[in-house]
C-alpha cells in the first residue's frame, strides 16, 4: 500500500489477496450502488461485484443475500494471438491502481510488453453521486509502436456469488454501441437492466458485436479491432447504467435515444458528468470532513473511513439502510445489524441528519416483519430481526458457524436471544430526536417502533416477587461468545431505556396530540399495559457495580475461569475454531468477544462515575478479544471518557485503519466473509469527535471537553444541531463553537 497523499491511495500488488482486498478498498459507491475495486479485466475469479443496495434473492434453500448482477465494466484487450492482456499476465511490466477518495475515483495504470512495444492502458471510473444509477468509465490505451489490438467491451452475467446463482432468464440486446442485459432473481423474479453504452474516440477501429454463453449465462461484448498508432491515445467513454425492480420500467426506445445522445458526444457527456458528480462530493465533504492537524496518518485514515460511509449512505430513495458489510459484496447476507443505529448513525447525524431519517424510515418500513419475529417467538410487540434484510424478516440463520472438527453447524443464538436489537433501533431514533428536534418523524411510524419494542420488552422480561424486581433473562448481549445468559447489564439498561422512551413520548403526545396517542396505544395494543409501565421502569434490575466498582457483564459472569487472552489462544487445537456457543475456549471463561459492558459505559456516560468507568475499563479490556470490528472504536470512547487520551489511541488507530489496511478477516474457513466495515468506519467518527474532542449535545446545548492526544494540534468539524450547523475547532488550549 502506498499513501500518496491525504486523499489518494495507491497499491501495486497483484496476487490473489491483494485483488480480493483491493476489491473492498478501492470500492467506489453511491448509496444505491457498490462496486469492488477490481480492473476491468476482471473475470469472476477476481470477485467483481456490483451491489444494488436492498436487492436480495435467495437460492433454494440458502442464505438469502445481496445479488451481484452482471458486471456492467468488462474492458479486456487481446494481443492478435488473442492473449490477455490482464494484471496476471506474464507481460506485465507494471501496475498500479489508486483510489482518490476525495471524490470516490478509481483509476489504474497497467503496461505491457507485446513484441516489443510498450501497451499502456489508464483508466478511471465513479459511481455518480448525483446519477444514482449510472457507473462511468473512461479507458485510455497508448502505445510507443504501432499495433494490432483486439478490444471486448461487455457486460459480464457470470459473477461469482457465495449462495447463487441468482440470476435467470437473460435476455440481450444491441443497438449500435449500446448493450443490454437483462435478467430476474430466482426468488421473486425482480427485473434487472445493464446497459453500457461507448464512445470511442482515436485509433483506427472495426467493430462487431459478440455475444457468448457460459453455462448458461451469457456474457455480451462488442468487439473492436483496434490499429494502434505511436503516441495516439484510444479512448472509451463508458456510461453504464443500471437499474432493479421498478427502476427497470423505462423503454427500450427511450434507451435508444440516450445512446444516440452518448454516441455522439459520450466524451463531452462524460466530463459534465464528473464535473457533477465532483461538485456533489465537494457539498458532502463541506459538512461531512473532519480535519486533524499534526497527524498525516490519522487525517488519511480518519477521511478514508468518512469516505467508505459517503459512498454507502442511501440518499437516494426513502426507507434504506446500510449492510454490515457496507455495499462491498454478499457477505454477512448484506444484512442490516445493530451497526446502523449505533455506531454509524453518530456521524450522519452530526453531518447530515437526513440520513439517520432514512434509517429510522427503514425500521419504520420494517416494523411489520419485526412485529412478525415477536409473536412467532411468543412476544407482543416488536423484536427487530437480528439480521434485517429488505422486509425485516430475520435472515440469521440457526446455525451462524461450523464445527471445524467434526464439520457440523452449531445452534447459534443470535437471532433468537440478541434481543437488544430493539432497544438499540429506540436509542437511535432518541438521539436522532435530541439531536433534530424533528419530532415529526414520531408521527410518521417511530412512535410505533417504540411502543412495540416496549411492548415486546413487556413480554419478555420476568418479574421476581423474591427480588421484588424485574429481570432480563435468557439473552445474548453484545458479547457473542456467552450464549443465553441472565442479566446482561448492557441489555438490562437498554430495555430501561426503551421503556423509560416509551413513556416519554406517551407523556409527550398526551399533552400535544391526545387523539393520536390514543389511536396509537389502541392500534398497537399497548393500553392496558400503561399502568404497568411505571412499575417495570422503576422495578427493573440495573446491575450496579460490586465493591470493587466493577459491574458483572451477566448474573455469574464473576464465577468464570479468570486468564488471560494469551493463555486461552494456547488451548485452541484449530486456529479456525468458534471462540463462543455451547462448547468454544471462551464459554466457560470471562474472556470475552468485544465491548459490552464498556459500551454500555458509553452509551449512558452520564450514568455512572469516572471511577467506575476507570476501573471497569482496565477490567474489561483485558479481558476482551476485539473478535468484531465494533470493538475498538468503544475502547477508545470510554479511555477518553476518562482523561486517557493515550490509552484510548490505538483503539482508534484499530477502528480507523481496518480498511485501509485491510488487516481483517478475509476467510471463515472456505466461506469469504471479507468486506468493508462501516461501523469501525464510523467508530472512528467518534473517537474523534465524542472521545478526543469530548462533543456532546445535552438539551440542545453543545459542550465540549477537549483531550487530543498528545501530538495533535487541532480538529475541525461540523456539527449541525437543532437544524443550525455549528463548526468546531478544538486545540490544546480550548475551544471555539461558530
Ligand atoms: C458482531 C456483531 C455485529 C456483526 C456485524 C458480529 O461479528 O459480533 O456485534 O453486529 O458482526 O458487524
């Protein structure tokens, strides 16, 4: 990896890891589409993918997951011998691609050597952030002595899927040098339209149109013969549109007529086009950049992460949201977790609150299949699918990991007993409130979403007439790797949370709108629970810290085997082996798979002391694997939390470099389960803002309690707050609020 400078990277490596980690790094995105990082040779070994964010399908009885459509950009040329000429030929004399994350620009230099001549080919692409469905491509070949070349320009349907094929009944077309495919997912049949589109400008150059099918699923080219002479560039101008569902409905004669318009003038179409697409990046960084002075490599990383959330944000169309897995491909089904509303959200609604609405929106659109989970489980109310996909039905399996011994699935209970998933979505929807004002968005479903995750907690949590309290049983909290405990003091403060929301906002229609309240608590049924309501959030069991200030991540957590992270790796018999669940090395010990107890120290900060912060920290970190990318950026809130700048930088420097490095996980056993992280991307929004810079919004009021590490100089960010937009500089020495 070579850092060019604070918005350009750079990468040379060509083996089969580097292409797969150059797929999610060098990822280009606009809300609505996703594409890896991969040259435009590519065939699907090197894992080309093109996700439309919220388009699924499911394969007989797998795991439903995004589809990868065909690749729109496949530019290969072929010696006259017709060799390859790709980055793993054996005459490639060099290569290199970059990304300029300033405006979400992918571009490569590769050359070759074909008797002796030396071929070069430059090219760039972006995916327009102000055409939601439109991937262009400019692709540059020079050469020092006259050649014969042969050109395909195509769109590609054979796509490598984890749990495909998805794709069926293709169609094709070619009208001059606009191509088409379509083609229906197998599950619901949802039409899919590609269409790419050329402008060809110098070289000598004949052209004939090829279509071939591979196992059924054709790849469609136009092919170019191309007289290359000394010093005289040929250029394509490529417009790849891309459409799903509805979009798809326009006409073939309207498409006619935008490809005689790109025939004609594709170079000049395509300049206006990055000309829009720059400026729009220009407006996003203008609220969304967070500048760091007396630290290059932070500053990089820091933007690269803000860039990886700009180019997956849904601006595009109401009621989306983002995938765990960003829109880099099909892994973690491309499921919506507890990322969206926790970690992510944070920094839209900081910068662009629209965005946090979206989400809510989603939930709000999702509320049905959430209402569904509950009461198949037996519940009232609302328990959000632990992985939410377009309808909000759960889409996480029973069986999350396989026995690397004997090969079989584990019962995992992620779906079943994760049951802070709801709470979470509430506090999102609470901060978003705080943070806008924008009650309006009560009235549009979230007043809803909130009742029913109430009602749902109602009917899942236990009353101790012994205790005289309300308990949480039967759950699994943000540590995976302890299955179905009681008392996970993360989740206990969580369903507080939602209830204490939920009589908030009942309080709150009771004195502005009674007629609504009232339809409300009648159509979600949550009336005759009302008077309960007062005794549960009173009641319920908070666990508080023991004499040693510590509070216990689950009721006999304490009683676990106490070693330490090193010791327990020296007892794994298979470096692939499940940490978690009934009978993995970490099970029966406190160590523990990422922050919980220290993210609920976060996320009610103002709850408890800095002493018990202090010592809960120092207790929990070492006891901690960071086994999920959520991890580091929480560590990192809480050492700032308490005056331990220090401490908490190489948190950050985890969250805010996990793909830039791409140090991540790549592979569970055969299964690739690599892509980019967005909730680390925008933990490390936070470790910014809320841990470095101390930001916090109380009643509308900004404070602001500064501790940059040591050789920093300066932060700069914006916040908007109440709908005003505030820029904050902090430094050593204080502060300003403008
Ligand atoms: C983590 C979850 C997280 C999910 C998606 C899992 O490994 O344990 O907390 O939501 O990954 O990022």
């Amino acid at each position: 990896m070579k850092y060019i400078d604070e918005w350009n990277i750079a990468d040379s490596g060509i083996s089969d890891d580097d292409i797969l980690i150059n797929g999610n790094r060098f990822l280009i995105g606009n809300g609505n589409l996703g594409y890896r990082g991969t040259v435009e040779e590519a065939d699907a070994t090197h894992m080309p993918a093109t996700i439309c964010n919220g388009l699924y399908d499911r394969q007989g009885k797998k795991w439903r997951e995004p589809v990868n459509i065909p690749n729109p950009i496949v530019i290969r040329l072929f010696t006259q011998q017709k060799d390859l000429l790709s980055i793993k030929s054996h005459n490639l004399l060099s290569h290199e691609q970059r990304l300029n994350f300033r405006y979400g620009i992918f571009s490569r230099s590769t050359s070759w050597n074909v008797n002796n001549s030396n071929i070069q080919v430059q090219s760039e692409r972006f995916l327009s952030m102000d055409e939601p469905h439109h991937l262009y491509v400019k692709y540059r070949v020079i050469t020092d002595a006259p050649v014969t070349l042969l050109c395909e320009r195509g769109i590609d349907g054979l796509v490598y899927d984890i749990n495909g094929p998805h794709l069926i009944q293709f169609e094709s077309d070619q009208y001059d040098s606009m191509l088409q495919l379509r083609c229906k997912t197998q599950e619901q049949l949802i039409p899919i339209t590609v269409i790419s589109e050329a402008k060809y400008v110098g070289g000598d150059t004949v052209r004939q149109f090829e279509q071939h099918t591979v196992s059924k699923v054709p790849y469609i080219a136009e092919l170019i013969k191309i007289e290359l002479h000394p010093q005289i560039p040929f250029v394509i101008y490529c417009r790849s549109s891309i459409y799903s569902g509805e979009e798809s409905s326009h006409s073939y004669e309207e498409d006619i007529k935008l490809n005689y318009a790109w025939n004609k003038e594709g170079d000049v179409l395509y300049d206006r086009a990055l000309q829009r697409h720059r400026s729009v990046w220009d407006r996003l960084w203008k609220d969304g950049d967070v500048i760091i002075e007396g630290d290059p490599a932070s500053q990089r990383s820091l933007r690269f992460s803000l860039y990886h959330l700009q180019s997956i944000a849904p601006r595009h169309r109401a009621g989306l949201s983002v995938p765990a897995r960003g829109l880099s491909g099909q892994t973690y089904k491309g499921a919506v977790f507890w990322d969206t509303e926790l970690f992510i959200s944070p920094y839209f609604l900081s910068t662009d609150p629209s965005v946090v609405r979206n989400f809510i929106l989603y939930r709000i659109r999702t509320l049905p299949g959430a209402i569904r989970k509950a009461h198949e489980y037996g519940y009232l109310g609302a328990f959000y699918a632990w992985e939410s996909q377009e309808t909000g039905e759960d889409a996480c399996s029973d069986f999350n990991v396989v026995d690397v011994f004997t090969g079989r699935p584990v019962r995992t209970y992620f779906k079943d007993k994760q049951i802070h998933i709801s709470a979470d979505i509430v506090y999102a929807i609470k901060q978003y409130l705080s943070m806008t004002g924008d009650v309006s968005i009560l009235t549009e479903g979230a007043f809803e979403v909130i009742l029913n995750c109430a009602l749902f907690y109602f009917s899942y949590i236990y009353y101790s007439p012994m205790k005289n309290r309300y308990e949480v049983l039967d759950v699994i909290g943000p540590d995976e790797y302890h299955e179905r405990v009681n008392n996970n003091a993360f989740t206990n403060y969580m369903v507080h949370f939602t209830l204490n929301t939920a009589l908030e906002y009942i309080n709150y229609f009771s004195d502005t709108d009674k007629q609504f309240l009232s339809d409300k608590l009648q159509s979600t049924g949550f009336l005759p629970y009302i008077p309960l309501l007062y005794d549960l959030v009173s009641k319920i069991y908070l666990p508080e810290p023991n004499e040693n200030g510590i509070i216990e991540q689950f009721d006999g957590y304490f009683r676990l085997e106490d070693l330490s992270i090193t010791e327990l790796k020296k007892r794994l018999l298979d470096p692939k082996e499940y940490w978690g669940g009934a009978n993995g090395v970490a099970s029966h010990t406190q160590i523990i798979k990422q922050a919980d107890v220290v993210a609920l120290l976060h996320l009610f900060k103002d709850q408890f002391s800095n002493l018990i912060k202090e010592r809960n920290i120092t207790y929990y970190a070492s006891r901690t694997e960071h086994g999920s990318s959520l991890s580091a950026s929480m560590h990192s809130l809480v050492y700032c939390d308490v005056g331990q700048p220090e401490l908490a930088f190489p948190y950050f420097k985890k969250t805010a470099e996990i793909d830039l490095t791409g140090e991540a996980k790549q592979f569970a056993g055969l299964i690739y389960i690599g892509g980019t992280h967005p909730a680390a991307n925008g933990g490390s929004w936070m470790s910014v803002v809320y841990g470095f810079c101390g930001f916090a919004v109380k009643d509308g009021t900004i404070f602001i309690k500064p501790q940059l590490p040591k050789h920093w100089k300066k932060v700069v960010f914006t916040s908007y707050v109440q709908g005003k937009k505030y820029t904050i500089t902090v430094n050593k020495d204080g502060y300003t609020i403008c």
